[in-house]
C-alpha cells in the first residue's frame, strides 16, 4: 500500500504535521521511567546517537516464540570488517538488525558461529555487491561441507521512485541451507565467501528441522494427480485436481517433500493444504492464491511458497494470497519468502488466523488487512526484512474491527512502519517485538491517513499494549523531521478513539519515543491517548527523557 513517505506528504511542511495538539486529552500516567546505561553527553536535537549495547535489549520479553536462534554476525567470531552502526537511510548497516554487520571481503576472511542450542539447518541474511550471485564455502567445526549457500543480489537494490523520499533499500536477502547433520551446542559454523567478492552478514538463523513426516490418512496427495517434485514441470493443474479431489471426498490436500513449481494461481475454497513443513514442502510461485471472495474454511500448513519478485510494482498481484480466504479460514507454520507481499487481504476475511508464520524480503508489506478483517488474529509470527509495513491493517472500503496482532516479531523493514493501524474500531496491539526501523516510519503507527477512499477513521478503543521497541523510529526526509518509537497520527482526520498504549518499552531509540502528529496542516486534533506505564531505556533524545510524571485532564 502506499505509505507515510507517499506523495500526499507533501503538500505541506513538517511544522504543520508534527504539533502535539488537544494536549488536555493526553493522559501521560503515573509510571513512566527512563533509564541509561551511563549519563549521556547532549547531542543536538535531531541527530540520532548510534545504537547502544543496552543490556535490556538483548532479553526481549515480547514477540514470537520462534522455531530458530538467532545469532548476530558482529557478536561472532571473526577477521572481517565490522560495519556501523549507521542510522542513515540506504547504508548497509542501516538496514541490519542491530544496526551492524561484519564484511567479509578477500580471500580467508570468515565468521564464525557458536552454536547454544541443536541444529541441522541454516539461514542467513547476508548481502552481496549490485549485480553479483556466487557461493559461500559453510564449515562445521572446521570441516567445509559440500554444500553451499547460494547468495544473489537478485532481490535487493530495490529502487521505488514512485514513493517520495526513499532511496535504493531492501539490500540484505536471506539464503538458507540444511546442513546434512546434526549439530549441538558447542559446534561451531564458519562462513567464507567463495565466488562472490564481498559478503557482508547480518545475522544467522539455526534450527533444527524434523524429518518429513507421513501423509495424513485418507489425504489426496498432489503426486497422484500428477504434480512434479522436482520443480522442472509446472504443477499447477495437478494440485486444482488435487484440490477437487480432497474436497469431493471431505478430505485434505497432501503436499510432501518436494519442490513444485506452480505457474497459475490456484482457487482454494473449503478445502485442507498441508506440507510436510515449510523446508520440506515448497512451492515456487510469486502469485499462487488470487481470488476476489471464497466462502471460507481454507486451512494452509506447514509449506513455504518463495517466489520471484525482485523489484516493487504496487498494482502486480504478486503476492501468497490476493485477496479473499474467506471466513474462518487459517494460515499457519508457512514460509513466505520473495513475494511482494506475504498476505495481501480484500474480500472477506473475518474470523482468520494467521499464526506461527515466517515472512521474509518481500518488496512491500508483510501482511495488510484491507477488506472485511472482523475479528482477524494475526500472533506468532516472525518477520524480517520487509520492503513497506511488516503488519497493517487499513480500513479501506470497511471498518477493520475487533481484529488484532499479539505476539509477533518484526525486525529491519526497510520502508515504513513496523506495525502500522489505519483506521479502524476496537482493535489491539499487544505483546509485540519490533526493531530497527529503518526509514520513513516508526516502530508502531496508530494512523488516520486514508490514502484512499472510502475510508473509516479511528473508533472505539484502541489498545496498544506490553509492545518492546528496540530502536525504532526513523528520519523522515519529507518532513524533516524524526519519526517517534510510537506515533499517534491524525493525518486526515482527528483521532478521536480512545488510544490506550501501555506497558511500552523503548529501548535505544534513535529519535524521540512518542510522537503525535496533527497532520494534513489542519490542525487535526488528537484526542484521547493514554500512555501509561513505559520504560525509556538506553540513548534517546532530550525532549522524550521524562522529567516529572504528569497527568493533565
């Protein structure tokens, strides 16, 4: 969708958007703290301080509970370059979880790895130089494997002229690899660039991954209806046979192990998919579900569809899902990687779950709620490196309402907000990670702007609440001015909902933590907010450093 960087932000400066206004009706209660690791020297305002190595921010206590573990590359062994950390937008650091990385350039350079917990499996999120793909040599406990991680920059360096004030982004893409044994604590993994001549490395993700399990009885397996596991056909018609068949029969689609290639959108209405787990299971598709309704009742599971998008066009339907699933439906242990968008949801959606689900280097949102989302649970999911909002939901056409996002992780969206509400009445943000925010939006945005029509303003109660934000916030070039940890933002029209957010933490934040804007150069006032209970810990600026409690009414 489009996002607070798009054209219409600039139809006036950023004093007529950035004024705390109806300041009587924010309620700042009394448990608000601020803590640093050292007292800090004054820096001037606007200027972000670098990140911080806060104790805090390395124990999370939101977020989703994730199936890996990740392990920073400039916290690793190494003899490479560590970079940053950098808070400018198109910087390679400033993209990278933690805001660094370690550059690994020339012949012998490595990092290595310490593994705390078991695992058989590998993914990196690592970058090499514009226009260049090759291999990275993987060792265990100094014995190279045979394999190799196949790095590209075939998904990166996305350029979006069409949104104001963003540059070239989207410049760390992850590469996966299942090891072929077993590894335990203790074990280490080394990574050496081999036919690439740079790679810098961001974080390493370990798992361990369970074998195929069987077909669940009395499933329609995709084989028997002629579907190619080894990706050189497309399987587009066998898995529609497929489909018919198991719904025909009351049972369930099976998909094993395999790798498919699917060349047409498949229609999926009342009906099971089930994978033998997303690295098991894959689909190669950057387009595989669009439909404008489905009656409901579709369950999607344990498979991943990576796709072939490697640049942003906002009207290609480039997405996992386009459109509807119906109501009731589920998304669950799925893996979404190189699509424009993960879920992307007009039509009828309520009462929809989309749980336990990792959304990785998609060229726009994550997951945007656009149509009837009543009642949606969006929890546990994990997302990194996103090219718009990892999660929004935006009241276009119909009130979003009483639908909520719990649980999830969100690290480095290139562009725009972590976790972004447009509109919409009686929604919830609760117990939500979200880090390094890279340019044109905060960590959370609680938002009136439409960017269509018809759209349905902010109502009812808005609860944001036991959300940790790890340097989040963002210079805003169009504005010339820093995006707050949080912003409560009436671009349009005046928020006028009741916007509880409490039990906050920010930890390091570049810019200020709260920002209100009154937007649209209107004045718009902002109403009803109540921050209670956050914790400011780490660097941040002057302004957002409390010094007395206050409570106005």
């Amino acid at each position: 969708m489009a996002t607070p960087d798009s054209p219409d932000l600039a139809r006036d400066p950023w004093w007529c958007r950035c004024t705390v206004v109806a300041a009587s009706t924010i309620i700042v209660a009394g448990t608000v703290a601020f803590t640093a690791p050292a007292p800090a020297p004054a820096f001037p305002s606007a200027a972000p301080r670098p990140a911080s190595t806060t104790p805090a921010a390395a124990a999370p206590r939101a977020g989703a509970q994730t199936p890996f573990t990740t392990l920073e590359a400039e916290d690793a062994a190494t003899n490479g370059t560590v970079i940053g950390p950098d808070l400018a937008q198109g910087g390679l650091a400033s993209e990278a979880s933690g805001r660094r990385g370690v550059t690994l350039e020339g012949p012998g350079r490595y990092v290595e790895f310490t593994l705390g917990a078991d695992a058989n499996a590998l993914t990196v999120s690592g970058n090499v130089p514009d226009g260049s793909s090759g291999e990275v040599a993987v060792s265990v406990n100094g014995q190279r494997l045979p394999s190799t991680l196949q790095v590209t920059s075939k998904y990166s360096y996305v350029d979006t002229p069409g949104i104001v004030g963003s540059t070239t982004h989207h410049l760390f893409d992850h590469a996966r690899l299942l090891l072929g044994r077993d590894l335990h604590a203790g074990d280490t993994v080394r990574l050496e660039p081999e036919s690439v001549s740079s790679y810098t490395v961001d974080v390493a993700d370990f798992e361990q991954v369970a074998p195929a399990p069987p077909a669940p009885r009395g499933s329609v397996s995709v084989l028997d209806a002629g579907a190619d596991p080894t990706g050189a056909q497309d399987s587009a018609q066998a898995f529609t046979a497929a489909i018919e068949q198991a719904k025909a029969a009351g049972t369930e689609v099976w998909v094993p192990e395999g790798r498919f290639r699917i060349d047409a959108p498949l229609a999926v209405d009342q009906v099971t998919i089930t994978g033998a787990g997303p690295w098991r299971s894959v689909l190669a598709s950057s387009h595989l579900i669009d439909q404008t309704e489905a009656t409901g009742g579709v369950r999607l599971r344990d498979f991943a569809v990576i796709g072939e998008v490697t640049d942003r066009v906002d009207d290609s339907p480039d997405n996992f899902v386009n459109g509807s699933l119906g109501a009731g439906s589920e998304v669950t242990g799925l893996w979404l990687q190189h699509l424009k968008v993960g879920l992307w949801l007009t039509g009828n959606n309520d009462d929809l779950l989309v749980e336990g689900n990792r959304i990785l280097d998609t060229t726009a949102d994550g997951l945007n709620l656009n149509g009837s989302a009543n009642r949606v649970r969006v929890r546990e999911n994990f997302l990194r490196n996103t090219g718009d909002d990892a999660l929004a939901m935006w009241s276009l056409n119909a009130a979003n309402s009483g639908s909520e996002f719990t649980g999830n992780t969100v690290v480095a969206p290139n562009l725009a907000n972590g976790i972004a509400i447009y509109g919409g009445t009686d929604l919830t943000v609760r117990d939500n990670l979200v880090a390094d925010t890279n340019a044109l939006g905060s960590g959370i945005a609680i938002s009136n702007q439409a960017f269509g029509d018809p759209f349905f303003p902010l109502r009812g109660t808005i609860t944001v609440a036991g959300n940790e934000l790890v340097r989040t916030g963002a210079m805003n070039p169009n504005w010339q001015h820093p995006m707050g940890a949080v912003r409560v933002d009436a671009f349009d029209s005046p928020i006028e909902a009741d916007v509880a957010i409490t039990d906050t933490t920010a930890t390091d934040s570049p810019y200020g933590v709260f920002e209100f804007v009154s937007g649209g150069g209107q004045a718009h006032e902002v109403r009803g907010v109540t921050i209670d209970g956050a914790t400011l810990r780490g660097w941040a600026p002057w302004w957002c450093r409390p010094r007395r409690v206050v409570r106005r009414r």
